[in-house]
C-alpha cells in the first residue's frame, strides 16, 4: 500500500427534511384541523480514529462523503425520520481543517475518538406547529435548513514516542528492524525507505513504546529537496528524537561530522519545535570499525560537534549497543510521562 500523509476531501451532511401540510379527514370528526409533521434532521458527517486505518491514501479515490438526507414530515403528525450520519474512518493521528480558511477543526489522537466535521441541516415544521387560537388551519410549513458542506485538509502525523533523525544510509531502518517487528527495507544504498515506518519496542512484558523512522534528510531539505522535509512533521509529536551517525561512510567524501551539522541545520531552519525537542547522539555501524579505534573515533565526533548530551554507540546491523539504547529510552519517557503527570 502506498503511504499517502496529505489529503483533501469534501464531506457533505444531509439536509433536513421538510415540514408537511395536512389536515384531519375522518368520519365522524368534522373540521379535524391540522396534522402535518416535522420534518426529519439531516445526518451529520463525523471522523472517526480507526484502528486498521494506517493512511489516507483512500482519499485520493473516495474524496466525497455524504450523510443522508432527513425524511419529509407526513400527516397525522407524523415525525420524518433523522438522517444516518455518515462516519468516515482515518488513521490515529489525523489533523482536520478547513481547506477554504484554513482553520484547525481537531487532531484525532485517540482510538475511536470522533469528530463532527459538517452539521446536519435542522427539520422544517409541520402546518401542525403554526396552530394558534386566530388560525385553526394554517396553510404553512417551513423547509428544512441544508446541511454544511465543506472542503477538509487532511494532514497525518504519525503519534511516536521516539524519532529517528539522520542522513541516507544512517541506519535507522536497520535500527528498527533490531529493535521491533517492523520490517522497513534495508539495502547498501541510499534511499530505501521512502515513506514513515513505525515499530513497537518491547523492554519487558510490561513496558513498550512506539518508535518511528522517515525518510532521510538531506541538505537543502528546508527548501523542499528530497523527501526527508515531507514527513519531518511527523516527528513533531514525539518525546525523544534519536539522530542516528554513521561513522564510516560507505563510499562518502564528507565526514560523519559534516554529515551530522547539516542534518541540524536543516532541521532548526524548518521548524524551532522540533529543533528544541531532547535529542541524543546515536554513534551507529561501529561494527566497520576496528575494536581498537571505536572509543577514539567516536570520542573525536562527539568533541568535534561539540555535544555535550548523551551519546550511544551502536551496531544496529547485528544489534550490537541497542539494548542499552532502548532501556535508557523507556527509562527517559518514563520520567517525562511521571514529570508531566505531575504538572498536570
């Protein structure tokens, strides 16, 4: 399935259902007097957080969605019948809003969580409601109101607790694939992984967070090249981005710490929220090294970059370093939820 994160889709709530005009006529009961019925409301269109709704890429072939429209009244004061409201099902993590003013409606963050999204039209009255004491009869209904249509922006950011940060060919789809069951493709080139993965690491039988790879970025990202700016966004949400270092490029003339300054500036020009966020170093392929140089190579990135946060070295290849990486994780996003917890 192709990932689609971007959508835009029209929704429709039904009209309300038009009042009646009717009068009594039975044996026996002379000058019955009004009957008609009120009209039904229209159905309302909602979205809904699916849980086996992972893209929007339904959306580039369904772009219409239409709730029914409210039954007209009938006579003998009978009630149309409301229209079905119409649920739209999106991936958790779903922003909405409006596509003509550009307004945020809501941002779907929990499973089953709903969202109206277009208000069905209310009913019209039946002649039965314009009854007063100068008019017995009267010859009036109203029409139900329309329902709201609208055009929605549809924007998926991914709901991670940690993100992978780093050049082509880091290793971050290699580093998921150790540590979780996702299979993102891993090949000996750049560019392998074209859309976002997420992967669920387990610590123990009771603790597991939930980890997410995008594409790698590139110089002149903020500026739109490749694909790494198109989905920078979905690492917004989470707690803790791990910017992954390949410390023996493979056929590259520039050094890991060229590699490492441009990904940072790249990232503070697109966005100060996701430059602010606590990033470690992860120190990755150690393995192409020779066990001797290891500590010193790695010593000399960290003191050319000036880094004074936490550092990991890892061989994400043969899982080499990525256990203690992902305790010190779970441990960290542990005292974050503990820290905010408290605040709240």
């Amino acid at each position: 399935m192709r990932f689609v994160d971007e959508a835009e889709v029209r929704v429709e709530a039904g009209d309300g259902g038009n009042g009646t005009i009717g009068f009594r006529r039975e044996k026996y009961i002379p000058m019955g007097g009004p009957d008609g019925g009120d009209g039904g409301d229209g159905g309302s269109v909602y979205l809904i957080a699916a849980e086996n709704v992972n893209t929007l890429v339904d959306f580039r072939y369904h772009a219409v969605h239409r709730a029914q429209r409210g039954q007209n009244g009938m006579s003998r004061n009978c009630t149309g019948r409301k229209g079905d409201d119409c649920y739209v099902p999106v991936p958790l993590g779903t922003q909405v809003s409006d596509a003509e003013t550009g307004e945020v409606i809501g941002d779907l963050t929990e499973i089953g969580q709903t969202l109206l999204v277009a208000q069905g039209g209310f009913h019209g009255l039946g002649n039965t409601r314009f009854k007063s004491s100068i008019n017995r009869a009267p010859q009036k209904a109203s029409k139900g109101s329309e329902g709201e249509h609208r055009r929605l922006n549809l924007e998926l950011t991914l709901i991670a607790d940690v993100g992978l940060l780093g050049m082509p060919n880091a290793g971050k789809s290699s580093l998921i694939r150790s540590v979780s069951a996702a299979t993102p493709k891993v090949a000996d080139y750049p560019f392998t992984t074209l859309h976002p993965n997420l992967g669920v690491v387990s610590v123990d039988d009771l603790r597991s967070f939930v980890i997410a790879d995008i594409p790698g970025v590139i110089e002149g990202a903020a500026e739109g090249a490749g694909l790494g700016l198109q989905f920078l966004k979905h690492l917004l949400r989470t707690g803790l981005l791990l910017h992954l270092i390949d410390v023996e490029p493979y056929e590259s003339m520039e050094s890991p710490v060229q590699a490492a300054k441009k990904i940072i500036h790249e990232v503070e020009k697109w966005s100060d929220e996701l430059a602010a966020k606590p990033r470690w170093l992860v120190l990755n392929k150690i393995d192409r090294l020779p066990a001797e140089e290891v500590d010193e190579r790695c010593q000399a990135i960290v003191d050319e970059l000036e880094w004074t946060g936490p550092v990991f070295k890892i061989a994400a290849i043969n899982g080499d370093g990525t256990r203690e990486l992902m305790f010190a994780i779970m441990n960290f996003l542990e005292q974050q939820r503990q820290e905010k917890s408290e605040q709240d």
